[in-house]
C-alpha cells in the first residue's frame, strides 16, 4: 500500500470514530468509589482503652507519633508499638486482620493516627479504631503507660 493510502485510511477511521462518540449519550456518574481518603474511622475513648488494657483484652496499640515526639517521650501506652505512618501495614504484617487494632498520635485532632487506622482498613483489617485525643487524652485520662523501648 501507498503512504498516501494509508493515511486516508487511518484519517477515515479517525473521522468515523470521532461521529460515533459525538452521537453517544453521555452516561450518568456513577457514585464515587470509597477510598482511603474517605472511609469512616471509629473513635475509642481513653476510658475505654483504659478497661480494655486493664483487663487484658487482646488489642494491638500503634503509636503513630512523629519520630521526633516519640524519641522526647520517655513512655508509651502500656503494650504499644511505634511504627511510622507510611509503614503502618508493614510494621503490622503478622498481625491477624481480624485483631482489634488501636492507633493514637499526638496530632491536634488526631490526624496521623487517622491516615494510619485508614491506612491498616485499606489492607484488610475489619476492627481497627482512633484513640480519641491521642496521646494527650491519654495522659489527662490517667492511662497506663511503659517506658519507651527506643
């Protein structure tokens, strides 16, 4: 085939396809997909936490603070672990996706543990909640707490 033949051929396709999307109806948008950006996370109050440590009920605690605040800090909630925000799912990999899982930061509204419990949902885990007030309520509410492993 000539260039010459070839080029009207693809300028005829072109040209077809561009009347056959003008024509088309456009279909109404179909409702937003949920993503981790926006799924709903579930609060526990410090109260709670407290009875729940307190009478040894299984729950994982990821402290999510900033390394900075976590290395000037001398203690964690009693039985937490430290993880990055960004490393969340990996730091718990072993854990069960069904375990209750428990994130806190020392945010003004607890934006960093909110992105980690988004985060861990996202993976998989079904039971996943935000300490209300992280750390600071923590304190206030007189929980219990261990020394910092750093």
């Amino acid at each position: 085939m000539k260039l010459k033949q070839v080029i009207g051929i693809l300028f005829a396709f072109a040209a077809t396809q561009t009347v056959i999307l003008a024509y088309q109806t456009p279909k109404e948008p179909s409702a937003p997909a949920r993503t981790d950006q926006t799924q709903k996370v579930e609060f526990i109050a410090a109260e709670e936490l407290k009875k729940r440590i307190a009478n040894k009920n299984p729950v994982t605690i990821v402290d999510v603070r900033g390394q900075t605040a976590y290395l000037q800090s001398e203690k964690i909630v009693q039985g937490a672990m430290h993880s990055q925000v960004r490393r969340v799912v990996h730091r718990l990999r072993e854990v069960p996706r069904e375990s209750e899982v428990v994130t806190y930061c020392a945010c003004p509204a607890d934006e960093a543990a909110i992105i980690a419990a988004r985060s861990l949902m996202t993976s998989g885990f079904k039971n996943v909640r935000v300490l209300k007030g992280g750390w600071n309520a923590w304190l206030e509410a007189g929980g219990q707490l261990q020394p910092s492993p750093k």
